[in-house]
C-alpha cells in the first residue's frame, strides 16, 4: 500500500509532463512578433526569440533599427548618413527606420527622407512603438531612452547600439565587421 502511495503521485507527475520536444529552456523563451508597413506599403515581420529580433528580409544581412522622432534634430543629422551606409553596403544591409510618432503620414515621412537623404526603409505602423520598447528593454536602456536609438543586428543577434548622434565612420566600422569585411 505505501508503494502505491509513492507510485500514484509519480505516475501522474510524469503523464502530465506532456510529449512535447521543446526542453525547458526552450520553454522559457520569450517571444513576440511585430507587424511593420514601410511608406510604400510593403509589410515586413519582426520576430523576437529571446534576446534576438529577425527581419524576415534581414537573413545574412545586417539589421540596423533606427528609432527616430521627426522633429529631432540628432535625428535628422543622422538620416543622410544612414543613406550613405544603405548605398555603400546594398544588399548586405537593411536600413529599417521606426517613428515613434503616431501622427506623420506616410506622405510627410517620404518628403521627410527626401529633405534629409534618406534612402532606407521607415516604418510607420503602431507596431513601432512596441518593438522599439521591446529592443530598449532587451538592450538595457530602460524606456525613456534617447533618441536617435540605433541597433545593429546579424542574423538576429544583437551586435551593438548607439544612442544620440554617433560618427558615421563608427557605424560604417562596425558593419563591415559584422559583415566579415
């Protein structure tokens, strides 16, 4: 009878682990997709695992966010330089801006990019403001951060970030070494 005792417990336990083949750390993954809507209305995905966040376009690329407000001076500073590090690396590198205002058209943002030479991707869907607390959260600079926030990601992986007005040599250095260049 005490035998049956240990037993039971132990048989439920073990038939209530369930089948699965995730392991438990797999399990403790935080995880969340954002919905992104370029101004020429192209849709991207943003999936975080972890402590990672993939572009769905971004495979073997370079990833840089660029958190940004139109009114910001800094900001406006860095979009030619983004510009150039988009034309001088191509294809190796995805340039995706993300407003964090909620009330600037698409139209307003192309005009914005033109004023200031930005030739990248800006986002301008609700979803911005999400991710961009999400990626300030996961790199640790709280949530009333700095702006321009920019991130660099390779393959989803968390290469560095700059906060305020950064060289462009420094970025341009920091990609190419990303890139294995």
């Amino acid at each position: 009878m005490r035998l049956s005792l240990l037993f039971i417990p132990f048989l439920s336990l073990f038939l209530l682990s369930g089948c699965g083949e995730e392991d438990s750390s797999e399990a403790l993954v935080s995880t969340a997709s954002f919905n992104l809507l370029d101004t020429s209305g192209e849709s991207y995905v943003v999936e975080k695992r972890g402590s990672n966040f993939t572009l769905d376009e971004g495979k073997n690329k370079v990833v840089l966010f660029d958190i940004f407000a139109t009114w910001c001076p800094p900001c406006r500073a860095e979009v030619k330089h983004l510009g150039a590090l988009q034309k001088k690396f191509g294809d190796d590198l995805i340039i995706m801006g993300l407003t964090i205002e909620d009330d600037v058209s698409n139209d307003e943002l192309e005009k914005w990019k033109q004023k200031y030479g930005g030739e990248y991707l800006i986002s301008n869907k609700a979803d911005n403001q999400a991710l961009s607390r999400s990626i300030a959260s996961t790199i640790g600079v709280g949530q009333q951060f700095p702006i321009p926030l920019m991130i660099l990601y390779k393959n989803g992986k968390y290469v560095t970030h700059y906060t305020g007005a950064t060289p462009q040599e420094m970025i341009d250095s920091d990609i190419s070494q990303a890139l294995g260049k």
